[in-house]
C-alpha cells in the first residue's frame, strides 16, 4: 500500500517514548503518510506475571507461553498497552484506533512446533481491518495477538515477527523497528561498540553465528529478513527518536538500515 509505514514499538521502549514521538506521528499522518503501529508490551506482562506469582520463561527471546499467561499477555496488550498508546497518539493530535490480530481475523497462526507453549507462527494477514482504518483516517495500534484458522485457539505472536508479517502484506514502504538500542552493534578490538549503519541478509546471518547479534534481537532481524523477502523495500531498527523516525520516513539515515542485496562498502 503505497505511503505505508509500519512502526513497531517494543515494550521495553514504552514508557521511554517522548511526546516528541507521538508528535511526529502526528505529523506524519496529518502530511498524508500512512502510519501503522504494532506494539509489544514485554516489561508490562513480566509485572503482571510477577503481581500473579507467574514466573516467565523464555527461549532465544522469545516468551513460553502456557494458558495463564496468555490470559495476561491478551489482557495486557489489549488493554493497558494498546489503550495507552491510542491515548498518546491523541493527545499529540493523531487520530488512532486500536485493535488486535484478534479482531477481524486479521493474524491468523498455527502453533510453532518450538517449546514455546501457545505461541504462534503467522500464516495468514487480512489487511481489510487496517486497509479500512486508513481509509477512514486513523492510525491502526495493533496489539500482536493472533487465532488458528478455525478462530478456535488464540495464540501470542512475538511483536517483531507480527510486524514483519503486517508490513509485508500492506507492501508497506518503510518498517521501523523501534528499541532500547540505536540499531544492530558490533564490538570493536578495544571492547567499545559501533552502530551498523547498513547491513543485509549475509552480514546479518555471520553476526548471529558470530555471537554480535543475540536475544532478542534474533527476532528483530530474522522478522526484517522476513518483510524484505516479501516486498518491504526498507528495514530500520533505531530507537525511534522524532529526528530518526522523520528521517527514515525521508529515506535518510538512522539506526540500523537493512536492505536486499549488499551493503555499502561491501
């Protein structure tokens, strides 16, 4: 979908966005830029998990998710995340609607074969929900929830990969992954850290093997690797600032920036 960018905001960052952010959201959709958000919640499930006395576990990153914390994760993203940041948007002077995969049998998914519990892998999008919401002049804030087929089970679906998967199927121009971190670092000979202003498929899989990619920025990549094998023809992965997300929305550079093909300098 053409002027379609596609920012997905990490629960660790949440309540680090300034009102800057949502600022240029707000400008962004008022100069015509169709603007998608699709939220984590991760520090916020952790505490209503620990409130519970429900211990999280993860693998490579990515939550185990048994029946009790899903009934948290949906509570969670549904309501206090994806209404927060509905909130926020509108303040700025953004109009926003939010839904979740949930609603519309926009994410459909089948459960990973990975011991991950109820945790699943997107095997469908149906872009009439947010197409419908753009249309009308919101901004969707999906909450990355997501049913089987039959609409019988519902699934948790790691943040990172439903966006990727939601880019994807709007053929969104821009996917912004918005984090703690500035982008991708490589560690220097002297032990510091540098930002990898552009990367791509190859240099991403030898910094995984490397051990210079880990965690949760596994998912982040693979789910970028996965929006540009389908069309995405631009990845970022910044901390998602007013400056770096209107310079991205210009084709400028910020953060992370990762392409089909090979990088500069290759």
């Amino acid at each position: 979908m053409q002027g379609v960018v596609v920012i997905k905001c990490g629960g660790s960052t949440m309540d680090l966005l300034p009102d800057a952010f949502f600022q240029a959201v707000a400008d962004l959709q008022q100069a015509g830029r169709r603007i998608v958000i699709v939220h984590g919640g991760g520090p916020a499930i952790n505490g209503m998990l620990e409130r519970l006395a429900i211990t999280p576990r993860f693998v490579n990153g990515l939550r185990v998710t048994c029946e009790e914390t899903l009934q948290v994760v949906e509570m969670v993203l549904c309501g206090q995340i994806n209404k927060r940041l509905v909130r926020r948007l509108t303040q700025a002077g953004a109009r926003a609607w939010g839904v979740s995969g949930i609603d519309g049998v926009m994410l459909t998914a089948e459960r990973t074969p990975k011991p991950l519990g109820l945790v699943g892998e997107v095997k469908g999008v149906d872009t009439s929900i947010p197409a419908a919401i753009l249309e009308r002049g919101y901004v969707p804030v999906i909450a990355p929830l997501a049913v089987s087929a039959d609409g019988a089970e519902t699934y948790n679906v790691n943040a990172d990969v439903a966006a990727g998967a939601i880019a994807a199927a709007l053929a969104a121009e821009r996917l912004v992954m918005v984090t703690d971190v500035p982008g991708i670092l490589r560690p220097d000979q002297d032990g510091a850290k540098t930002l990898v202003a552009e990367t791509n498929a190859e240099e991403i899989g030898q910094m995984i093997a490397d051990g210079v990619i880990t965690g949760g920025m596994i998912p982040k990549v693979q789910a970028a690797l996965d929006a540009l094998s389908q069309g995405v023809s631009r990845v970022v992965i910044c901390r998602g600032t007013a400056e770096e997300l209107r310079a991205v929305c210009a084709g400028q550079t910020a953060g992370t920036a990762i392409k089909a093909g090979v990088p500069k300098g290759a």
